[in-house]
C-alpha cells in the first residue's frame, strides 16, 4: 500500500476501501416495507425485501441469524426505526443507527434497493458511526418525559383558549391574577361554570395572599355571560382539568421510572435517598422532589449550577442518559448537542462556521437554561450579558448554553460538585480588563 505526504508533512496511507466486516447488512427503512441487503457469499450480494408487520421483524432477524450476520446498520428514518432496532438488539445484533445525512451520497439512480445495498457497502468498510442510543431505563424516561412535555403543551393550549372565552365575555379576571390555573383562579371558572354570576360572590372566592383588591376583581368579574361562550369556556376548562389529571399520572410513572434506574444502579437495592433542597421549577413542576433522585443518579447534584432547574436536569438526564464518556471530550459533547460551530475550511480559509440546525432536546434544554440567565446577578449571568452586548442574544444564548453543557460534562463524568471559583475568577479577569481598556480611553481623551 502506498503513503503519499500531506501539507502538514505527515504521512498518511492511501486508503482502498477494504472491507472490515463481511457479516454486515444495511436496512432502509420506511413505513410499508424494510429493504434489507446482506451478504450471502463472499462475492454475492442479496437485496430483499420485508414487511412491516411485527411477523416481518421476526423474519427478518430469523434470516440474518441464517446468514451469520452479525451487525446492521439502518438510517433514522422517522419513527419507523423504532420497533426493528429494539427487536434486532434483543435478538443479539448489534445495530448502528446512521444520521441520514451520512448515507446519502450514492450514485446513480434513488430506490430503496440502491439504498440499501449502499448502506451496506459503507457498514462493511466500517465508514459508519452509530448514533447515540441510551439503555432501556434511559429510554423508558426519555419517552415519559417527552410525552409529559407533550401534555403541558397542549394543556396550556386550552388554557389560552380559556382565557380567549373569558375574554370574549369581557371577563378580565387574567388582567387582575397573575394565574388563572391558581387557587383563586381555579375556584373562581369552576364557580362560573356552576352557575355563579355575581361579581361580589366570586369576589369572596379570592385567596388572602392575592395582591389585587376585592374592588378590583369585583370589577373584572362584570361581564356579559353569552351562552355560546360559556359552552366554550366549559369545554376547554374540562379539557384543561383533563389533561391537569394526566400530567399527575406522568409524573407518577416518572418517579417510578427513577425508583428502577436506582435499583439498577445498587444491584436491585432501593437506597434511601436523603431530602435535597430543591430549586424552583416555575409553573407546572413535578410534585416529587426531582433533586434527590437526580443526585442518587448522577451522583452529583446538577441543579446548583445557575439556570438548570430540576425540571431542566431531568430532561437533559432522559436524553443525554448516565454515561459521559459516550463522548471524548466536553467539545465532542457540545457538538453532538448543536452548540458548537460546524467549522469548514477550504483552501486554507475558514468558508462557513454556522451552527447546524437540528433539533436536539436536550441542546434545546440548554438553550432554555441559558436564556433565563439574562437577569441573574452570577458570573454566568455576567457571562451571557457580556457576549449579548457584543454580538447579539442568539450567539449569547449558545455560547452560554455551551458553557452550561460543559459544567454539565464535567460534573457528571467526574462526580464532583459545582465549584463556582473558576467562574467567579474569570469574572474578575474580564472586569480587570474592562477596567484597563477604560483606562485607556480616558488617558486617549486627557491627551487631546
């Protein structure tokens, strides 16, 4: 095999594309039917052809098995991925799941069979990476939390259009309480719907620790009560209620999913787990106390860093799952989360370092995180301020999140608690520097 010189002066061998593995098979996969292709000598490819239905999955292992194939790699196609990549790792293969993105390049005219056999050619000379992919625990919580996001969402769908049907009415009770979904809130649209209309008597409803006057919320209870409204406002605050009742029963099944991935953590034991003070969540928190569990599991409590809230921890938790060292390095993590730049270099110039746009739960629950530092009196508050006056909130927002996704790493991987030193010591050097360049001004100015 030859070696050729590159422009560094390092020398690399030619690569020929030798096959690694030839008990490989490469799926393309979609909603009617599986293209499987896989080797059935040393010189004959075959490309074949599956259903969808659960009997189909079973044939298609069964025939992989026949074969000797040992690894498939198939593209994230959708959701549709989902059931044969569980089926095919209980069955005892090992399954790479490819970005899209990285199987795209074949020639020649698009079907499912080219697809196919093109993911296989590139899993056998081992020129794909598998996507992360978390432990059953991990992927237990990762659904339960993604559908306990789902159901607040639309909950606060209804209750907008709550809000909109009291609006309608001229009902300003949500100008006067900060939460209609509150104590006062709650007792007063229920009494509405009860058939309660009088100002002073729904007036009386309200909690001593409300803020406005009797006067006042007897003056925004005085409406006009159209049927066609209240048949709205009774549909959409049932749906509300409902949707309340479900999140309550998520959340019970969450703790018991924590309660397992203990368990598993101390060979089946459930240690007692000590009260941690808990940070606020805002609206919609779980009633558990999520820090506790969080700090059994990582070993570390995460929440005491600036911006992750304990809501915020378990959803990175569910998706990034327990075990850092997936990821090299804190940069690779950041990466993979979408917080990095997506650097290209030709002919020795840097030609794009965009961010690529993809959605990335947890990326997003980083962004989330960084973006209420905007107010807060800390270093990483400092932090984000400093970088929004300079170039603007959207790179403040992911330089800030990457920061967190790097504490978060760190943290994590190490078992070791927030130190804020190192941040506050940063702080100091960046005002230190502020300070001089002011200084230098001023002397500029004296000068003239």
């Amino acid at each position: 095999m030859g070696k050729t010189k590159t422009k560094s002066g390092k020398v690399k061998r030619i690569s020929q594309l030798p096959v690694i593995n030839p008990t490989v098979a490469g799926v393309d996969v979609s909603d009617k039917e599986m293209m499987v292709a896989f080797p059935i000598s040393l010189e004959q490819l075959e490309v074949r052809a599956f259903g969808c239905f659960t009997r189909d999955l079973y044939a298609i292992a069964k025939c992989l098995k026949e074969y000797g194939i040992t690894s498939v790699a198939m593209e994230s196609t959708g959701i549709y991925w989902v059931p044969l990549f569980l089926l095919l790792q209980e069955q005892g293969f090992e399954v790479l799941l490819v970005n899209a993105k990285h199987v795209k390049n074949v020639t020649g005219r698009k079907d499912d069979e080219s697809d196919a056999e093109w993911i296989q050619k590139l899993h056998s000379c081992g020129l794909l990476r598998g996507s992360f992919q978390p432990d059953n625990i991990i992927r237990t919580l990762r659904s339960m939390v993604r559908h306990r996001s789902n159901l607040v969402r639309t909950s606060a769908t209804y209750l907008n259009r709550v809000q909109k049907a009291l609006e309608l009415m001229n009902i300003k009770l949500q100008t006067i309480i900060s939460d209609i979904d509150g104590k006062t809130g709650r007792l007063i649209v229920e009494a509405i719907l009860a058939g309660e209309r009088n100002p002073e008597a729904l007036a009386d409803m309200r909690d001593p620790g409300i803020k406005a006057s009797r006067e006042d919320i007897i003056k925004s209870l005085e409406g006009l009560w159209t049927t066609e409204h209240l048949f709205s406002l009774r549909q959409c605050w049932d749906m509300y209620d409902f949707h309340d009742q479900k999140i309550k029963e998520c959340d019970l099944e969450i703790e018991k999913v924590l309660i397992q991935q203990l368990a598993s953590l101390n060979e089946g034991v459930i240690p007692v787990i000590p009260k941690v003070k808990r940070k606020n969540s805002g609206k919609m928190k779980i009633p558990f106390n999520q820090t506790s569990y969080l700090k059994a599991i990582l070993g570390t409590d995460v929440t005491e860093v600036p911006g992750i809230s304990e809501t915020c921890a378990l959803k990175i938790m569910s998706e990034v799952g327990l075990d850092m060292s997936k990821w090299k390095t804190p940069h690779h993590f950041t990466s993979w989360l979408g917080l990095a730049p997506n650097t290209k270099v030709s002919g020795g110039q840097v030609i794009s370092s965009k961010i690529d746009k993809k959605k990335q739960n947890a990326g997003q629950a980083f962004r989330i995180a960084a973006n209420s530092l905007y107010h807060s009196k800390n270093p990483l508050g400092d932090f984000y301020r400093r970088i929004r006056a300079k170039s603007g909130a959207p790179k403040a927002v992911v330089a800030t999140a990457r920061k967190l996704a790097i504490i978060y790493y760190m943290m994590v991987s190490k078992k070791e608690a927030f130190n804020p030193a190192a941040l506050v010591d940063f702080q100091e050097k960046s005002k230190e520097k502020k300070i001089n360049l002011l200084k230098k001004k001023i002397a500029k100015l004296e000068a003239i």
